[in-house]
C-alpha cells in the first residue's frame, strides 16, 4: 500500500514526458548547492540553467524533427 504509493508519487514527479525529470533536478540541485556554498556566482547560475535549457530543448526539437520527417 504505502510503496505503491511512493511509486505513484514519483512516477507523477519525474515522468519525463509531463514532469520535470531527474536530470533537470540534478542539474538545478548542484547548481543552487553550488550558488549556496559560494562556488559559483548568481550570474554563472542563471547561465548554467540557460545553457541547460537550451541544450535540452534543442536536443528534443531535433528528435522531434526526425521523427515527423
């Protein structure tokens, strides 16, 4: 009872398709602990999450084009 709904919590969470995914938490994890701990300034994290985001998208609109054509 209690694990099938943890699996329903998380699939919820981290579906890729409707959710945020792992690796976008991973990568917005590390950069505000990074932004926390003083290693990286505010700017190099707005850029990191740009970069990301844009990387990102830009993967998933060049398989998205493929497979229409």
């Amino acid at each position: 009872m209690i694990r099938s709904t943890v699996t329903g919590i998380l699939d919820t969470f981290f579906n890729a398709q409707s959710r945020i995914s792992y690796r976008r938490l991973l990568v917005f994890t590390v950069g505000t602990a990074l932004l926390c701990f003083g290693a990286i300034e505010g700017s190099e994290w707005c850029t990191l999450a740009i970069v990301y985001v844009a990387s990102d998208s830009g993967a998933k609109a060049i398989m998205a084009f493929r497979r229409a054509g």
